[in-house]
C-alpha cells in the first residue's frame, strides 16, 4: 500500500478494528475472547480491504497465530524452567502488539506487518 491510494474507511469499521483489538486484550483475563477476535478477523477482512485497516488486520492474525504457537511451545516445556519464560515473553510480546496496534489504529495508520 502506497501513500497514494485513497484509503476510504467507514467508522464502523474503525470501530470494529478497535472492538477486536479489546477481544485480544481481554483474552488475557478470559481466553475464549482471543477465539471470538479471530472469527471476527477472517469473517470481515474483505471489507478492510484496500485500506489502511487491512494491515490492522493482518497485525492481529499474525500477533493471534504467533501468541498460540508460542503458548503451545511454553505448555508443553512447561515442566522444565524455560516454559514459564516462554509463556511470560509471549505474554509481553501480545501485549506490547496489541498497544501498538491500538496507537497505530488511533492515528489512523498502517502497521508494517
């Protein structure tokens, strides 16, 4: 996407951007939202299309299916030390994309996935 394309966004689709952004955050207190923020992705990423928000969106599939491979990776070495630093990283590394996104999404830019 270039400086040049005309980015036409809807404020329900801003709002809907922001919406999943609160699924993945409160994922951290009750988990199934993370599922319900995913479905929601895929379901509506053709309307972001062609827009600045497309890249919101591929933040958010991206950072979803990375937080779960990580998440696998910390439970199944869960029993040695190193599962629980896995878990915590990832942990602060979903955190620290979602408050990206959301300030990305604020000034309404792009994010470089």
């Amino acid at each position: 996407m270039t400086n040049h394309e005309v980015q036409v966004v809807n404020d329900s689709s801003q709002r809907l951007t922001l919406i999943i952004y609160i699924l993945y955050l409160a994922s951290f207190f009750i988990g199934i939202t993370a599922i319900a923020a995913i479905i929601i992705n895929y379901l509506t990423k053709d309307e972001v299309a062609n827009t600045y928000l497309a890249s919101q969106f591929r933040w958010q599939i991206r950072t979803f299916w990375f937080a779960v491979l990580w998440t696998a990776i910390g439970f199944i070495t869960v029993f040695l030390a190193i599962g629980y630093v896995i878990l915590l990283a990832n942990g602060i590394w979903m955190l620290y994309r979602m408050i990206r996104g959301l300030l990305a999404l604020n000034e309404r830019k792009p994010l470089d996935v």
